[in-house]
C-alpha cells in the first residue's frame, strides 16, 4: 500500500473554506448547520488521492464513522455524500452571498443578523426568486414593509423581522432549513414570483416547542404537528395575498405565545382575503393548514370535540391527501367514543404515508377498544417499527399480550418500558 500523502496545503483550505468547517454528514441527515471541530476525509478511502472532489469535511464523529468498515449495517455511500457536500457548499455559498451584499452597502446601512436568544421570535424573510419574464418586483420588501406596519398595531415584544438578501429556489428547503436554524430563528418565510403572482413558503424550524406546544399535547394523547414546510398562496391579486400573509404570521406569532384567542382571531381573520374560488392544490394546501391550527386552537382552549373535529373536518375536504389531519381527528374520535370513524382515519392516514408511527400506533389503540388485540399488537409492532423509542407503542403492546394471556411476551414488553423510561408508572 502507498505512504500516506499529505494534502496540499491550497488544497486544504479550498476544502475548509467551501464547507465553512461544517460536517456535510451532519448537513445532509439533520440539516445541522453549526461549526465542527473535524477532519477532512477522502471520499474513496484512499489516502493518497487528494483531490479536491475526493474530499470533504466531516465531525470527528462522522469521520471515525466512515472510515469504519462494518458488515452489520450499510454505510454512507460516496454517491451519498457527494450529494450533502454539494447542498452544503451551495448553503455556505448562499449564506455568505448575504453577507456579502449588506458589506456593500455604507456602514450606517448595514443589516448584521444576530441570533435570535432565548424566547426571541425570529422571522427571517428572503429574497423571492424571480421567474416572471416581464417583471422585476422585490415582493420580500414590500411583506417587510406590511409586517412591520401591523406590528406597531399589535405592540409585540420579543418579535424581530430580519431579511436574508439570497434566493432560494423550490427545492432548497434542506438549505432553508439549515441557515435558519443557524441564526436560531422561528420561521423563515420564501418563495417564488412570476407573472400570475407570488407564491410564498412558510418554514417552521422550531417545530419541536413551538408546534404543539405542551398545554395541547397534554390533553390529546398522540397528536401529530402540522407540516414544517407549507404554501401560503391563497391570491393571485397581490394586496389579498400580502395582507392574508401579514395576518396568518400574527396568528402564529399569537399560537407560539399561546394566547389561543387572539391566534384564532388572526387566522379567521387571514381567511377574509383567500379567493372564493379554491380552486389550485397550492390555495387548497394553505388553507388546510390554516383550519389544522384551527383545531389545535379548539383543543388548547378546551371547547368541545365536536368543534375540534370539524376543523380537521374542514382541512380534510380542502385537502384530502393530509394524513396528520386524519390522524388528529381520529385522536379526538377516539375520546368523543367514535372508534370506529377514528379505525378508518388512522388507515387512511396510513395508506397516505405508511411511514409516521402515530398513524400505526393510533389504530393500535383503536383495535384495542374494539378488543381486537391480535390487530392491536401488529399495529404497536409498525409503530415500534418506525420509532424505536416509542414508550406508549411498547407499553400498549405488552398491555395486548396481557389480555391474550401472552404473559411472557407481556412482561418483555414492560421490561422495554421501563428500560427506555424507568419512571413510566404504569409499566
């Protein structure tokens, strides 16, 4: 075998300047955009092939990983990575094209991004990507201008607007993902114009704690969050459509404040400037997801089932290839005692997307209640399948087994409860 050879050093720091000293793994699988403490890696395993496109920045962890060899699981392929190293540098690309453009301008006119600290709402609005071939309109301007405006209205604290200079095109929501998360922001808001409109995006990054936020988790067991990434195009005619922006950004803003009230007012509000014809998938989407926050809203402020329902009811018929919709309704189906509408929701979601481990679960637990436990421990089995840290799907299993007098399987069961949470109280 060949002595090592050691990587030139113009070499070195091509490679450390593309990626900007962030693991491309990282990027690629977790949208993880922070600075590692790493090493560069040859993509080929061969030490003496320096390269530039054999070779890319990893996390320490990352690199030990794929040097790694090991027959029980498949690693990254390097077709694999060379696919994250390319929306890698094309982020660090677009993040210092921001950068770049605020350092022309005077001094006095500069618009640093800081991050957003600790409870701060950051709303990051970029340049809208230009495919009109008539027309030239800077649409994130005239949006910061509205929101601006409706903010001195409605007095928030702790709310900031910034604007990210760089344009992003539809299939760059890794890379939305990733530079929002690396200013710890909120919501990052986007898109796309031509010559019928402007077609924004809205882009939650803190889906985790703000979503659902746990008031309404608490109350309905297996709930699922709204989508991440979503339209918010209701309008051809661009007032409508700035101005059901401004007022469905006021009604997250409210949502992630947890003032329920006035998040509903805003959202029924926004539904005032959405065309009476509904007629496009991208107007039928948005809509839909404005009535999902509508039932978790019914939820938190603790009205009746029936009303909860009827919201997700709502987004279902604007919307019926929404399985997170299926599967809210079912879960508040379930304790208005309607097993058997919430049976037919929970597979509906799944013959929608087989792969969310609450759909599995949820049907599991209607098996259940139907005392159809056979079905009940292969829909917990799915579940646990798809997440395999899912306590409740463990627990409820071996709960089915019990009631099958399948002692020793039950008792596994519990053993992996209390293994994943040794405070779970009832295992």
């Amino acid at each position: 075998m060949a002595n090592r050879k050691k990587t030139p050093g113009d070499t070195e720091v091509e490679v450390l300047y593309q990626s900007g000293r962030r693991c491309c793994i990282c990027f690629g699988l977790n949208n993880d955009f922070s600075e590692k403490q790493g090493q560069i890696a040859h993509l080929d395993r061969n030490n003496c092939n320096n390269k530039l496109k054999n070779l890319a920045f990893f996390c320490l962890e990352h690199h030990d990983r794929y040097d790694t060899r090991t027959s029980q699981s498949k690693g990254w392929t390097i077709g694999e990575v060379k696919r994250y190293r390319s929306e890698l540098y094309l982020a660090v690309e677009k993040l210092r094209g921001n950068s770049q453009i605020d350092a022309q301008k005077p001094e006095e006119n500069r618009n640093e991004i800081v991050s957003a600290s600790g409870n701060e709402i950051l709303i990051l609005i970029a340049g809208f990507h230009n495919e009109s071939k008539n027309v030239n309109y800077d649409v994130s301007g005239s949006i910061i201008e509205a929101l601006q405006e409706s903010f001195i209205q409605y007095n928030f604290t702790n709310v900031r607007i910034e604007r990210i200079r760089e344009t992003f095109r539809r299939d760059e929501v890794g890379i939305i993902k990733a530079i929002g998360k690396s200013y710890n922001a909120t919501a990052f808001i986007w898109g796309y114009y031509d010559d019928g409109g402007m077609f924004p995006r809205y882009t939650i990054l803190h889906k985790d704690k703000l979503i659902i936020p746990q008031k309404i988790e608490a109350k309905l067991a297996n709930l699922i969050h709204p989508p991440d990434d979503f339209p918010i195009y209701v309008h051809r005619y661009l007032p409508s459509q700035i101005a059901y922006l401004v007022q469905f950004t006021i009604g997250q803003i409210y949502f992630w404040k947890e003032n329920y009230n006035e998040a509903r007012t805003s959202l029924e509000n926004a539904l005032a400037y959405a065309i009476s014809n509904v007629s496009t998938d991208q107007i039928k989407e948005s809509l839909a997801n404005l009535h999902f926050y509508l039932g978790f809203i019914s939820i938190a402020l603790d009205e009746n089932y029936e009303k909860i329902i009827q919201a997700f009811t709502k987004g279902i018929e604007l919307n019926p290839n929404h399985p997170r919709a299926y599967i809210n309704r079912a879960v508040a189906s379930v304790r208005l005692g309607d097993t058997h509408q919430a049976l037919a929701d929970f597979s509906k979601a799944i013959e929608l997307n087989v792969d969310l481990a609450h759909a599995h679960y949820g049907r599991g637990v209607a098996h259940s209640d139907l005392g159809e436990f056979d079905k009940a421990i292969l829909d917990f089995t799915e579940a646990i399948k798809i997440d395999k840290k899912f306590v409740d799907a463990y627990y409820n299993r071996g709960n089915a087994h019990r009631v099958l007098v399948n002692f020793e399987e039950a008792i596994a069961g519990y053993r992996k409860v209390m293994a994943r949470n040794p405070n779970y109280v009832n295992a």
